[in-house]
C-alpha cells in the first residue's frame, strides 16, 4: 500500500499550488479520500475530503473558497487545488484514504508546502 504526495513546494502569498496523491495496493474507488495539514507546533488538521464516487467534498474553514479537492478514480489520484495561498497555509500536507467498509486507513509521507514571500 503507498500513498505518495507530490506537488509541494515553496510559493509566494496569493499563489497556487495543485497537491497530487498516488495511490497504490488497495481498492482506491473503495475509499473516501481526505487531505490534511500540520503546521510546526500544532496538531494535525483536517483540509479537505471527497466521498469515494466524488460525489460529496467537506472542507475545512480555513480554506474553504480557496481550496478545491477531486479525484480521478482510473488514475487512482487525488488532487488538492489550493489557490490564494496564505502563509498561515504553510504545513505539511498529508494524503489520507478511509476505506468505506471498514477501519482500514492509510497515511502518506507528507508533502511540504511554504508559502512565504
């Protein structure tokens, strides 16, 4: 099972960045599949999740209007579009994927995401 992130980078306030997760070693259109962030010295928090058919995304407060999430079930990837970047953006974002029978969940390493002038 891998769940790998790319897409991070280093960006300018009021820019974009467009986060991809490749997955791999499980049923992907079997899972709903989430984005989450964690900025030095706090915790884990939940960005953005979309139902496992696409049909249903959730966002978090802080990026709701800015970021956009969708899946591409015949590639097995999930995209994050994240656009008018703030430097309170700035965190680790992670790929999460919840199967929708069970308690199976898979993380992915993380990808770096700086947005500084």
């Amino acid at each position: 099972v891998q769940l790998v992130e790319s897409g991070g980078g280093l960006v300018q306030p009021g820019g974009s960045l467009r986060l991809s997760c490749a997955a791999s070693g499980f049923a992907f259109s079997f899972y709903d599949m989430s984005w989450y962030r964690q900025a030095p010295g706090k915790e884990r928090e939940l960005v953005a999740s979309i139902s496992s058919g696409g049909g249903r995304t959730d966002y978090g407060g802080a990026v709701k209007g800015r970021f956009t999430i969708s899946r591409d079930n015949a590639k097995n990837t999930v995209y994050l579009q994240m656009n008018s970047l703030k430097p309170e953006d700035t965190a680790v974002y992670y790929c999460n994927a919840q199967n929708i029978y069970s308690q199976r969940n898979y993380w992915g390493q993380g990808t770096q995401v700086t947005v500084s002038s």
